[in-house]
C-alpha cells in the first residue's frame, strides 16, 4: 500500500539529523546525509528516476510533466535538519487521536501544550495531533514539508488525470543556521518560481520575511593589573555588559511582535583588554536595519564617553533580505498559491515571517520563492506539535498547486 504523509512523517522524525552552527562543513553534520539518502531511494522507488543525494547533501529530483502545454517549471522545497535550540534525537512521537480538547500533558517530562498558549489548538478538535513526549523537539520543522512533498509527488506521478508542468523537488541541508542554500545548484535545479513547505497554521502562506544582518561590536579596552589599577583600567567586558544592559527592551525580540524588528545580544566574549558583543539585527524594510544598527553604535559610543581610553568598531554582515522584494515582481506566484488553497478547502491567511526560510536566499539569487504552510507549532520547542489533518491539506495544496499552474499557462 502507498504510504500516507504520517507514514512518512513519523519515518522521516525518527532520523537525528540536527545541524551544528560550529561546523564549517556542508553540511554542518553527516547525519543529516541519512535521511537524505532515504529520501532519495524513496523517490526513486515512487518513480522519480533522476532522484539522488549530491556531494553536500542536497536531494534533487523531478516529476515529469505530462502536458503539452507551456508550463513554468516550478520547485518545492523542504529542509532536512532540525534546529540546534534542543535535541532532535531518539524522538518518540505520541498521537493524540480524535483529540477532544485540552491541554496536552507530554508524557513524564514535565511540560505542557497548553490551549491558552497554543490556541490553534481549539481548530484541531476531531484531528489527529502529534507530539513527542517532552523531551526532543518533534522536527515537524521542516520533516512536515518533506513528507508532504514526498506524497504529492508520489500523487502528481502516478495519477494522469492530473496535468502539471515539470516539478522539481530541492530537499536542503543546514536550514536553521542560515546556510540552507550556499550550494544549491540553481542552473541543475533549472526551476523558474519555487515555493518552500516550511509554514505553520494551514491555508497560511507567507510572500515576506525579515530583512537580516548580523552585527558584531568590537571593544578595545585598557588593561591593568587590578592590583594598581584605580581610575586607569577600562575593562572590555564591563563595557560590553553595560552596552547590552542598555538596549531598549521595546526592540527587543521579547518586546516586539508583528511588523516591529529587534536587536538581538546572542554572546559576549572577551578579556579585559578587549570584548566582542555579537548581536542579529532584524526589520522587513532596509530603512529599519539601518536605524537600529545606528541605535546600537550610538548606545556604544554613549558608553565609551565614559572610558576615554578606550574604543570600539561596529561590523555588519548582510544574512538575508525580505524576499518581497522579489516576489512581488511576479504576483503570479502568489495568486495561484492562494487558488490552490481555497480549492484545498481553506481561506488564505497572508502573513510576514518574522524570521527567515531558505526562499528569503533563493530569491535573490533569482528563484522567487514565497513559503507555504506545513501545519507544524511551536517549532523549535519541545512543545513542538502537528496535526494529520493539516499535513494532509498541505498535500492537497501542492497537488492543487501544480494543477493551477498549468491550467493558467
């Protein structure tokens, strides 16, 4: 019998394959190669002949069309590694069936999905909801999107009444430490528009991300043995630490929602002689990144009037940009994501992405690539859940999707 996208999912959760930000390797990690390699000999089972794990462990693969009809080649994509914000192994996922309501107690751990915090939880009445048991995240971030790709393809391939273009399938590595993309092989790929399956709440699809930059401060301080040192040392850490003490919380990532970016301190380091402040900036406008980078290096020279023999040097360095900028230039893309899920049974919420996905990048380098709903919550959490139910539309939206688009080419 034909795997159903929870046969996948739970396969595909049940392989660690978390990325390492301290790894200057891609990928970061060789495990993340397991699960592509079952990937790959999934989709050549299915019938997906050119399906295969290249040498940085991307998945690459094609749905032929079967129209004769100029279709635009598109993409969907889905990473394979889960966050390094906590453990993604020996997961052991739990189904709550006909879930009645409630909070969900996960297992012995100690932690709660609680309605109250998670009230998408009061949609989900009558689904079927997967957890883990509180101590690992679940890794429906992004192993939710994989699976569904899987199962669309697996339909779109076997079922001929379904006339689509060619669709290619791009599996990525390194995702969650901002490297997901570094390799990609865009002119292998050879796709026109693309769409990552890395969204929460169904019918959600988001066309906008942060605009993301790192920021790092340099301090130079003056050292001395603390013996003798009265009115003569300047320790760097000391003005580090009253640096961050002077960020405003109100732009800050727990003082902020919606529309509104941050600053964000992620590590200090150093010695007395010298301290690095690292910090991510995030805003959807260009405008905004520059004033609070501005904002950072006034707070900074604010602090050194007071230690006057000492300095600091402010570097950024560009992450990402919002992809609206480029996928605006082809409302197409977005229109027919919309029609597919309202013909899939749902309402389409536009929303922004306070964060980034491997579109923000893909864009810029010339494959527009807006993201659409994989049904997960609480990524990056051991709180992590999602419903059957919604992995389903999210199948049901990539096959309509690819309907769409060759109905209006």
């Amino acid at each position: 019998m034909t795997d159903t996208v929870l046969d996948r999912f739970l396969r595909y959760v049940a392989i660690d394959t978390q990325s390492d930000p301290a790894s200057d390797t891609q990928p970061s990690t060789e495990k993340q190669k397991n699960l592509g390699r079952i990937l790959a000999a999934e989709l050549q089972a299915i019938g997906l002949t050119d399906a295969h794990l290249d040498e940085h462990g991307y998945v690459y693969a094609t749905v032929p069309a079967n129209t004769d009809k100029d279709v635009p080649v598109i993409c969907f994509c889905a990473h394979m590694d889960t966050a390094p914000d906590f453990s993604g192994a020996n997961v052991m996922p739990r189904i709550v069936q006909n879930y009645a309501g409630g909070d969900i107690v996960l297992g012995n751990s100690g932690r709660t999905i609680r309605v109250a915090e998670h009230p998408e939880l009061k949609n989900q009445i009558g689904n079927d909801v997967i957890t883990t048991d509180g101590t690992t995240l679940l890794g429906a971030d992004d192993k939710a999107g994989l699976a569904e790709i899987v199962t669309a393809a697996e339909i779109l391939l076997k079922d001929p009444s379904i006339k689509h273009g060619t669709i290619k399938l791009l599996f990525t590595t390194d995702e969650e430490i901002g490297r997901g993309v570094d390799k990609v092989d865009l002119e292998k790929l050879g796709a026109r528009f693309a769409y990552t399956l890395d969204g929460e709440t169904a019918g959600t699809l988001e066309d906008e991300t942060f605009s993301a930059d790192a920021l790092t401060i340099d301090i130079t301080g003056v050292a001395m043995h603390p013996g003798f040192s009265k009115d003569r040392m300047e320790n760097a850490i000391k003005i580090a630490s009253s640096i961050v003490a002077r960020l405003p919380r109100d732009v800050s990532p727990e003082g902020t929602e919606g529309r509104e970016g941050f600053v964000h301190p992620v590590g200090i380091s150093g010695s007395m002689e010298g301290a690095a402040i690292s910090l991510i900036v995030r805003d959807f406008t260009d405008a905004g990144l520059a004033e609070k980078h501005a904002m950072v290096e006034d707070i900074a020279r604010a602090v050194l009037a007071d230690f006057p023999g000492s300095s600091f040097t402010a570097t950024r360095k560009e992450q990402y940009r919002n992809m609206k900028q480029v996928v605006d230039q082809h409302p197409e893309i977005v229109a027919n994501a919309e029609e597919a899920i309202r013909r899939a049974g749902m309402t389409p919420i536009r929303k922004s992405i306070r964060g980034g996905t491997d579109g923000s990048r893909l864009s810029f380098m010339g494959l527009p690539c807006p993201n659409i709903f994989a049904g997960g919550h609480a990524f990056h959490s051991p709180l992590e859940w999602i419903s059957r139910q919604d992995m389903d539309k999210a199948v049901t939206t990539i096959v309509e999707l690819a309907k769409v688009w060759e109905e209006r080419s």
